[in-house]
C-alpha cells in the first residue's frame, strides 16, 4: 500500500529519510545499462511510505518516487524537501 506526498501515514513512522545518491545503472533507450560513479555529491530523498525502497535504482523507480527523491544538490536542500514531504498538511 502506497500514500501520496504530505498524506498519511507520513510522519509517524519516521520512515523517510535522504541519502547521498549511490552508484547508479542508468538505462539507455537503447536498452544498455551503463553504470556511473555518482561523484556530484546528490542527495536524494527515500520515502517508505510512498512506496520507495532504497534498492531501487533511480531509473527504475516510477515517476511519482522520482519526484520526491529529486536529486538535491545539497544536504540541506534535501532536508528542506524531505520536511515539505512530511509536514505540508500537519503543521
Ligand atoms: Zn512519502
């Protein structure tokens, strides 16, 4: 079961987090995947209760969780993005 961004059960499990982008397989529309070392310093946001799971790949994970992973280009923009995702209806 999957809840959308800002709706329950978000924030009460404490189940979203960020992350430094890993190591990632980009596909291409060729269909050839092709790994890269994430060297940007991204971060990301992962979020359980939307459905997220920190072994999807960013290219396989489907468009609504691509939104709320982003990627940030910082820590803190990505904390700011993760508190927006929790919070926006329970402040
Ligand atoms: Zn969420």
């Amino acid at each position: 079961m999957t809840s959308s961004p800002g709706r329950p059960p978000h924030g009460q499990g404490g189940k979203a987090h960020i992350r430094l982008q890993p190591s990632a397989y980009f596909e291409t529309p060729d269909g050839v995947r092709v790994s890269y070392e994430n060297s940007a310093g991204l971060y990301e946001v992962i979020c359980a209760d939307c459905g997220d799971n920190a072994d999807i790949p960013y290219e396989q994970a489907p468009d609504e969780l691509r939104k709320v992973r982003g990627p940030y280009q910082n820590e803190n923009l990505a904390m700011r993005a993760l508190e927006q995702h929790m919070g926006a209806r329970f402040r």
